[in-house]
C-alpha cells in the first residue's frame, strides 16, 4: 500500500504509477499474475478516514519500447519468453534432439526420479540461434497509439525529419536525391523553377515557363501612347506624360494594386510627348520628350515636382534606367536625327556624364537591366529594328546580342523569373501583340504567347510578382487599357534540373552489370558483346556527341545564298539538318547551304542533330526569316550596279557594253570603244588590269556621299577601281598596300599603310560626312581609316575600272552608291552584299547584319 497526496481539480486527478515518491512496479507482477487491479483510498481529511473508490482498476502492460531503454526491453522479453516455453506441456519429446533424448533415457534409467538437467550444449543450433536474436518488434505487436504516431506525416505538428532517421535512411535518401526546397545530394535533382541549387550543382536543362494568362485591371484616365512613361515607386505604379494623337500631355496618374484603382495626382510643368523615366533614390524623374532637354523630380512625400538638371541635348524616344545606383538616359531622336548617346546622372553630383556611344543610334528602344548590364532592345535607326545591344556599366562598353525574332519600334520589355520578355511594338508594317522571350541557357528568343491587343508604344512593369502592360496603341486608336499577368503562375510545378558537377558521384565510374555477381557484364566483355545499354550515363557521356559551336543567327537575304554550320566533337559523327522538326532530305553535312533564298521555301526554323552510335544532341533552333531588303529602299541611292542581274548586263561580241543602273536614276556604266569593254564571267564584270574600262555619266553627288562595292582582286598592280580627272580617286592601293583616297585633294592619304588585301573577295568602303567632317575606308565591315580634317568635296567619278598604268585587274560584283551619309545604311549594304556574294564570314562577328 502506497500513501500520497494529489491535486483534484473539478473532481478530476491524475496518478502516475512508480511516481511522485511511489515505488516502481516489479514486472515479475506481470509474468506471475494474468489479471492485476488498482485498489484506491482515499482521505480528504474530514475526519471521516479512509474512503474507498470502486471500483479497482485493472491494470494492463503497455509496449514502451519506442521510448525504453531497449536493453531492459530484451531482457524482460527473454524472461516471458522463458517462463512461456517452460510452462507446462509445452516442450515435447518431439522438439528435443536425439542427444537430448539419449540423455534423458539414459538418466530415467539410472534413477527414474531424478531431476532432467537441460544445457544449452544439449540444445540444436538452430534453437541456440533463436536464443542469441536480439529481440525484434513488428508492427502488428504494437498498440494503435504508436502505430498513429508513426503513420504521422510532414504535414501533422509532429513532423518526421531527418534527424529522426537512422543513417542507412538517410544515406538511401542521398543517393535517390529528389527536388522541392529540401534538395539533397544527388548526381540528378530538381529545383523549383527560378531558385539556386546546392554548392557544386550546374544547370542541366532549365524548366519551360508556361504562357501568362492576362486580366484586365482598371484603365487609365486618358487612352495615350505610354512611351517610356511608367515606373514603379513606394508599392504603387505612375504613368507619366504621354501624347494622343497630336496632343502630348502633362497628366500624372498613380495606381495602387490593391485597390485596383488608378488617381491624377499633381501635373508636370510641361507636357512631355516621347518621355522617358526612372526612379532614383526614390524619387520619380521625367526626362526630356517634347520638353527638350528638361528634366524633372517627383517627389512622393510632398506631391511636388522640382527641376532637375537639363540633359546636355534635346532628346525625344528615347529610354531611361537606374542601374547600381545611378541613371542611365540612352537613344531617341531630334529634327530626325537618331541618337546612340549615352548618358548618366550621378546623384552624387546631380550632373549628367556622356558614356561610350550605343553602337546603333536609334530611337524607340527599350531598356532592361539583365545579367549585370544594361540591355537596348529594337527600336528605330532608319527602320524598325530587331537589334539587341548591351551595355556594361563597369567597363563602359558594348556587346551585340542575340537579335529579336521580330523588328520591333515601340515595344514593351520586362524581366521575370531569369529571363527578359519583349511584346507588343510596331514591326514595319502593323502593330503587334506577340510576346518573346530570351532564355540565357540558350541565348535565343522564342515566342512566349500574346496580349489580349496590340500593344504598341505602351510601357510594362513588375510589381508584387505581376506584370503589368500599360496603355498605348492598340491598332485602330489609342489604348487606355491595363492588363496584368501572374509570373509565379507561369513557374508554378515548373522545375529546373541541375547536375552534380562532373556528372558523377565520387569513385571510378563501372560498368554496370546486369546482376549483382557482375556475371552477365563479365560474360559481355569476354565476348565483346557490350552494347550502349550496359553502359552508365557516366560513361555514355564522354562518347556522346557534343556540340561546341551552334549554328549562328544571321540576316539572310532575297536571292543570296547563306551558309549554317555547327562544330561537335565525337567519333563518328552523322548530321541531320531539321526545319520546323522535320528532316531536311540531304542535309547531312555539318554545313547547311541556303541557295537563292526566298521567304516561301525558306523561312522556318533550323536546327541540326548530331548523332554517333552511343547517342545524339539536337543544336538550338535558328529562326531564318528572308529580308526582302535591297539597295533600291534607301531614299537616297545615287547608282546601284548588279551584276548579279544578268538582265542589267548588255553584251556585245560577248563583252559588256553597258552595265545598267538598277536605282532608276538611268546612270549606266557604258563603254563604245569594243577594245576597251571588260568581260562578263560568272555573274562579274571582269576587267583585265590594261585598258578595260567603263565611263559613268556625272553621278552628281552633294558632300556627304558613300561607295560600297564586292570586288575579287586578281592583281595588286593594278588599283584604280573608281576614278575621276587625273589623280582624284575613290580608292587607290598599290603594291606597298598603301591607300590614296585622293578624292579629296587636301586629304592625300599617301602614308597611310591601311594593308589591303592583294587578293580574294572583298567589301570595301569609301564614305564622305560633311557634318562631321570626316572622310572613312571600312574594309569588309571594319573600319580601317578616318580622317577628320577638313576637306574639299569633288563630285568627279567618271571611269570603273581605271586608267593605263594603274587599271584594276579583277572583277567587280555589285556597286552601290549613295548622296549622303550614315553609318546604319552603310553596315546594312555591308550585311546585304556579304550575304549575296558568301562573304559573311568576311564581316566581324559584332557586325550588326552579320
């Protein structure tokens, strides 16, 4: 009998057996008894003693070997195991050995009442085995309590985690390594789309996106053009500026997301058609536009705008970002003029600094602030552009990116889950609502869906996880509507795989046998019978192709032929060029040939597979979509020969007698002496370096002017191409490879050793800029010469082909000359005959038409 006191509340109490000073019960208890029964009593000390509570409790034995000390556990399970086997009737004569049947014959014998000693020597192993166990607990001897807790899952308040585990589980677990915010080591795992992988894991394939799914959230006040307008400050969206038709405004609207509701707040000064617009240290900047050079300073606490300190120039379209603190003004326009200026403002001395030029002046551009740089994406330089240009603020300089899809002036760019999205925009001929995307794993656009309406000249932003698209054209008028799309609903279930770091886990990588004895892959490599499938991944990828030089995106055009090639390392390598993912019968070189290029039987997407016996890879895709540009859409073509057009040829007694101009300005190369007429041979008029020439009429050039011309050089003895009156040349190079431009005379470059090439396929440039002034040579795309000193403008080419001593000997493709200056039309012409005449690879790769 055991005495204590315990607490009663609301007539309940609670009494733990062995504890508060009670001794513990013997378990012998349990072995000896079947039933035992809790007898209490009790006094609450009025006098009346003792009180017995009926009835007794029975009192039952509870497993506790989850939280016991399980050698106890053992022990106490050996005893009743024990007193089981012992009981009686329970060992037979037939569960003994002989041995132990001899023994006891042998002792009822000698004594019939003497006592049966059992050793465990007198027991069979097999017994003595059952005897040595460790006792073991199945789940069908535990109670449904502890069964319950062990059925708990991660998502109950007791959650099993790691630490729970034994280590073989955890081991297992590593080597079947899984994805989810809890990644573990693996050679394979999955990541959430957009989220980092452990140390030591690299980018295997990245997840596919899913298209946005666009709502219509309240509009804004005035339907207008957005340009680049609208900016995110304090958890809110403000819309500044803009123009309707041909009224630009000075309306500022500020939109709060979760009221969906838009408020005009205090106006700019002036109205701003063309703004641009950042936010720096948070306040709001409005830049330039129809304001000139102006610029001005919202600040959010007082609802006052301030003056800012003007741009060094005026400047409308152009695009405005805040990058490491400071902000960036690049591009627009004026009076018709494009501009590649970039300039920044440094808080730090409120003034503005000009940077390294944008390489492509254009205006109508957007900006995006991807991979430490600043991004330039399309806009206008002359026509609508798919140019993409970055910028590294730290180096302060330039970088050509992979060109958009489609030319876009006006578009609308954002940047979500590790990617930049360009939409909408004007593309030369009709307003778009086409969204793409540039993915840096394959440093390519690809199309990504489309907005409820054309989108041209609205502005976009990123707030709370959505983006939202604002205002603008929409095709037919002016748009004041706003949509929104959820970006985490487009990575949602989305994952990214990422691969162990040398693609294996430590140790020798083996070839992997069929059973566990290696008899199967033993058999295999005695007979030489191993095929692919007994090999491990880790083997199959040091014999798989790999391609180590895509095929390249370039601008292709009407009736010229282009060339695609691939490099991939491997043994025994087969190619298969595919269009639109269907194999392109013949095409199975590393080189694919586009031959008089039409947009009907080639515009598509390319790509090529790479395949030897122990797998393939598949190349990128190349969109190929043929320019139907020409010579003939620049405004100012002066004369453009094309020998490649053979009706533009006239023959007579098989030499050419008349080479026409194609720019409708009837300026025909034309020659009567017959001695005199150069040859016509595969598509090149071909002059023969003594007396064969052809006579121009006065072309009438103003000063500024361009001549762009392919020519095979045959002989350096030979230099004049064009010239005019006695040593006035466009282009003179002799055997020392010295250059003599003296077109102009007061700029004789007679010491500039420019190194001309003496033979082969070339492009070469001469170009005029009186506004700058300046006088340039560019050789296949390269500037290779620029004089800055004032010169004197001679309109005097007369003769192709030269004159006595100093006749070119070669052969001349195409000539296109212009009546004025600009950088864009010359690089374009560039691309155009490199491209007509296989000479891309002639042309640097940052080259814009390349």
């Amino acid at each position: 009998k055991e005495t204590i006191k315990v607490t009663i509340r609301n007539g309940r109490y609670s009494v733990l057996l062995g504890g508060q000073g009670m001794n513990s019960l013997p378990p012998e208890l349990f072995l000896n008894h079947d039933k035992l029964y809790l007898k209490v009593e009790f006094d609450n000390e009025d006098g009346e003693g003792l009180r017995h509570l009926a009835p007794d409790q029975l009192i039952t034995a509870t497993p506790r070997a989850l939280v016991a000390d399980l050698a106890k556990v053992a022990e106490v399970a050996k005893v009743a195991q024990v007193a089981e086997k012992v009981s009686n009737g329970v060992i037979t004569r037939e569960m003994l050995s002989l041995e132990v049947l001899t023994k006891l014959d042998a002792n009822a014998t000698a004594s019939p009442s003497a006592p049966i000693t059992i050793t465990r020597d007198m027991l069979p192993q097999d017994v003595r085995d059952d005897l040595n166990k460790t006792v073991m607990i199945t789940r069908s001897m535990l109670p449904a309590d502890v069964l319950a807790d062990l059925n708990k899952s991660s998502t109950t308040s007791s959650p099993i985690t790691l630490s729970m585990l034994a280590p073989e589980v955890t081991a297992k677990l590593d080597q079947n390594g899984s994805g989810g915010s809890g990644v573990v080591a693996g050679s394979l795992i999955s990541v959430p789309y957009g989220q980092s992988a452990p140390a030591g894991y690299s980018l295997y394939q990245r997840g596919e996106p899913k298209e946005l799914v666009w709502e219509e959230k309240a509009p804004v006040s005035v339907a207008r053009f957005a340009f680049d307008g609208v900016e995110v400050l304090n958890g809110k969206i403000y819309f500044v500026g803009g123009k309707d038709g041909s009224n630009a405004k000075n309306i500022v609207e500020r939109y709060d997301p979760s009221t969906n509701t838009w408020e005009t707040i205090a106006p700019m000064s002036v109205a701003r058609n063309g703004v641009s617009s950042a936010v720096l240290m948070g306040k709001l900047y409005a830049i330039a536009g129809d304001g000139g050079t102006s610029v001005e300073i919202y600040d959010p606490s007082t609802d006052v705008w301030t003056t800012g300190p003007a741009l060094p120039h005026t400047v409308n379209s152009g695009c405005a970002i805040v990058a490491n603190e400071k902000l960036y003004h690049i591009g627009g326009w004026h009076n018709s003029q494009n501009f590649k200026f970039v300039h920044m403002l440094d808080p730090s001395t409120n003034s503005w600094a000009k940077l390294a030029d944008m390489p492509t002046a254009r205006h109508g551009l957007k900006l995006a602030w991807f991979d430490n740089r600043i991004w330039a994406i399309g806009g206008h330089h002359g026509i609508e552009s798919n140019k993409v240009e970055s910028y590294d603020p730290l180096t302060d300089s330039w970088q050509t990116e992979a060109s958009l899809k489609t030319t876009r002036n006006w578009a609308t760019v954002w940047v979500a889950n590790g990617k930049i999205y360009a939409g909408g925009g004007y593309s030369g001929s009709s307003q778009l609502s086409s969204i793409e995307v540039y993915a840096p794993t394959t440093k390519q656009w690809a199309n990504a869906g489309n907005f409820p309406e054309n989108k041209y000249s609205a502005d976009s932003v990123v707030l709370n996880d959505q983006v939202y698209v604002i205002a603008g054209g929409n095709g037919s008028s002016f748009s004041n509507k706003v949509f929104a799309a959820d970006l985490n609903a487009s990575v949602e279930g989305i994952y990214d795989l990422y691969r162990k770091d040398g693609n294996a886990s430590a140790g020798t990588p083996i070839v992997q046998s069929e059973y566990a004895d290696g008899s199967v892959t033993s058999s295999k490599i005695a007979s030489n019978t191993i095929t692919t499938s007994d090999l491990s991944e880790q083997i199959l990828k040091y014999l798989k192709p790999e391609i180590t030089s895509e095929p390249h995106a370039q601008t292709v055009y009407a009736d010229t032929n282009a060339t695609f090639s691939v490099t991939a390392e491997g043994k025994y390598l087969t190619y298969q060029w595919k269009k639109n993912g269907s194999s392109l019968t013949g095409e199975t070189n590393a080189t694919l040939t586009i031959t008089d290029a039409n947009a009907t039987l080639h515009d598509g997407n390319y790509s090529v597979v790479v395949s030897n016996d122990f797998g393939s890879v598949q190349s990128g895709v190349v969109e190929v979509l043929i320019s139907t540009w020409s010579p003939s859409a620049i405004t100012t073509l002066n004369l453009w020969l094309d020998a490649n057009d053979t009706n533009s040829i006239t023959l007579a007694s098989g030499k050419v007698s008349a080479w026409n101009d194609k720019s409708g300005n009837s300026k025909n190369a034309t020659q009567s002496a017959v001695a005199t007429r150069p040859a016509f041979i595969t598509n090149s008029v071909s002059f023969d370096g003594v007396d064969d020439k052809l006579e121009l009429p006065t072309l009438g050039l103003s000063g500024d002017a361009m001549v762009i011309f392919a020519f095979n050089i045959l002989s350096d003895n030979g230099y004049s191409v064009l010239t005019g009156a006695g040593s006035n040349h466009w282009d003179r190079y002799n055997v020392n490879q010295l250059s003599y431009p003296g077109h102009f005379r007061t700029v004789r470059i007679e010491s500039a050793s420019l190194n001309f090439p003496t033979s082969g396929k070339q492009i070469l440039a001469y170009l005029a800029d009186s506004a700058g002034p300046k006088y340039e040579i560019r050789l296949n795309g390269n500037n290779v010469f620029q004089s800055t000193g004032a010169f004197s403008f001679v309109d005097n080419i007369g003769i192709l082909g030269g004159n006595g001593a100093t006749a070119f000997k070669g052969s001349i493709m195409e000539i296109v000359i212009t009546d004025d200056y600009s950088l864009e039309i010359v690089q374009r012409i560039e691309g155009y005959l490199a491209g007509k005449w296989g000479l891309i690879n002639n042309l640097p790769n940052n080259h814009p038409y390349r």
